[in-house]
C-alpha cells in the first residue's frame, strides 16, 4: 500500500504548466512540521494532475495551508555531467484547502466579495407554528 496523508503549508506559489498531451499539472513544494515538541519542518514536492491542477492553480498561493492525500513516487534521472539524480515527489490524488480567506495573503478586492446581512439577536423574531415541525 503506497498511500501519504499530509497537511502543511505552500512554500512558495504553485506553477501550473501544460504537456505535450495538454494534460495540466501543478507542482508545489509543502512545507510540514513534524511531530508535537520538534521544531524540525520537512519540504516536499507535490505533483497534481487535471481539473485538481487547474483549482490549485486558481486559489492556493505561498503560506496556503492545505492537507494532501495521494501517493510517493520515486523517480530518477541523469545529468548533463553523467551523474545519476533521485527526487521523491508526492502525487496527489486529493487536495484539500484548509486556509480560510482571512488567511490567504492574496485576498480579492472587496468589492467583489460577497456581503452578508447581520442582525441584531434583539432584532429577531421567534418562528410561529413550531408544533408543525416533524422532530
């Protein structure tokens, strides 16, 4: 079984690109605190795929927290100077945005943030015919 369960915060904005194939990825790099006590934080890269691509693209940003699900996949390649490389990278198959909107660093004007009508507890009047409701 090759599942990983993560929630950290985006290091930096994610880059959204494209294939050959017109498949559109998004890769960013997440930033996890270890357990309770340790002031240790580990880096990893994250790969998504799709339609998930495209949101990740469109609303996280660098200090977006999010929680992550997916799988390790190892890769290796070789460099110009014949040297073999190995990079683990996290593909995601959920991504979950935890940060509310207060939190993103890159907010929407407020003009086209939606308002929402307040009222007073004194204001509010009690609901007639409460006998008519099923439970």
């Amino acid at each position: 079984m090759n599942r990983v369960f993560m929630i950290g915060n985006l290091t930096k904005d994610p880059e959204l690109t494209t294939t050959a194939n017109d498949l559109v990825n998004c890769k960013f790099t997440l930033a996890v605190s270890r357990r309770y006590g340790s002031k240790e934080t580990d880096f990893f890269s994250v790969i998504c795929w799709r339609a998930m691509a495209e949101n990740c693209g469109k609303y996280l940003r660098k200090g977006s927290k999010v929680g992550i699900c997916g799988s390790i996949q190892n890769k290796s390649y070789e460099t110009s100077d014949g040297t073999k490389r190995y990079s683990v990278e996290i593909v995601a198959d959920e991504v979950q945005f935890l940060s509310t909107k207060s939190d993103d660093v890159n907010e929407l004007p407020e003009a086209s943030t939606p308002k929402v009508a307040s009222a007073k507890v004194a204001d509010l009047k009690p609901i007639e015919g409460d006998d008519d409701m099923p439970f």
